[in-house]
C-alpha cells in the first residue's frame, strides 16, 4: 500500500478514534450535568467556574467531533483536539502535583482510570491527533503538488 493510500485511511481512523472519545465524554458530562458540574466546584483552581465550564467542554468536544468529518475543518479540529486534551492533562497534573484533594469530573468509563492512566489516555490521544495533524497537512501538500504537476 503507496503512503498516498494509508494516510486518508489512518487520517479516517483517528478522526474516528477522537470522535468516539469526545462524544462519549460530552453526552456522559451532559446526562449527568449536575454531578459534573458539583465535581467541578470540588477541582482546586477552576471551582469558580465550574458552572461555565459545565457546558463549554461538552459543547466544545461535540463541535470538534463534528468538525473532524469535515475536510474543509479537519486540521483545525486536530489541532483543537491537541489542545484540549493538553489543557486537561496540564491540569491533571498540575492538580496532582499541588492540591490534595483530587476529584474525578470525568462521567462513565473513564472515571473507573487512574491518574496516571487519564494522563496515558490523553497523552495518546493527543499523539493521535497530532498525527492526523502531520499527515493532514502531508497529504494536502500531496493532492497540491499533484494538481500543479497536472
């Protein structure tokens, strides 16, 4: 299989992988808005937010979801999905590094994770999106080149 064949199908695959994610985490957040929204006033540094911070995350991981099946949108949705997911994994370890009290806002399965293994989750899905990223922009300039040269 040529690169020219792998990358839109691993470019796919990742958007798939995100999108599951962050779907998941956004409809498990909003099915259970006023727990989420109690951890959140529970979290050192963000508490006075957290009723703001209730809505903007799940509606920002739907919007990058979505945005992720549209071409047009797709770096900049891997690009927001890099830096959403390390804002949370900043925050994990900047919370576990200097507060006490730790708890989970997470909803569903991911709650049931660990520390140490919500920041292997994100790192990995971050690692996912940057490539998506390079290879994105590998195969723009691939498609580019090709309709020059014809």
């Amino acid at each position: 299989m040529s690169y020219k064949g792998i990358y839109p199908k691993l470019i796919t695959l990742f958007s798939l992988l995100l999108t599951i994610l962050f779907v998941y985490t956004a409809v498990s957040k909003l099915m259970h808005l006023d727990i989420f929204e109690m951890r959140l006033e529970r979290m050192p540094y963000i508490s006075p937010y957290a009723s703001l911070i209730s809505w903007v995350v799940p509606f920002l991981e739907l919007v990058i979801a979505g945005l992720l099946w549209f071409r047009r949108y797709q770096i900049i949705a891997f690009y927001a999905s890099f830096i959403l997911l390390g804002v949370f994994t900043i925050y994990i370890i900047i919370v576990l590094r200097y507060s006490e009290s730790i708890p989970c806002s997470c909803g569903g399965v991911i709650s049931a994770l660990g520390w140490k293994d919500h920041i292997l989750l994100n790192i990995s899905f971050m690692f996912l999106a940057l490539l998506g990223i390079l290879w994105s922009k590998k195969q723009y300039n691939m498609q580019t080149h090709q309709n020059t040269v014809q």
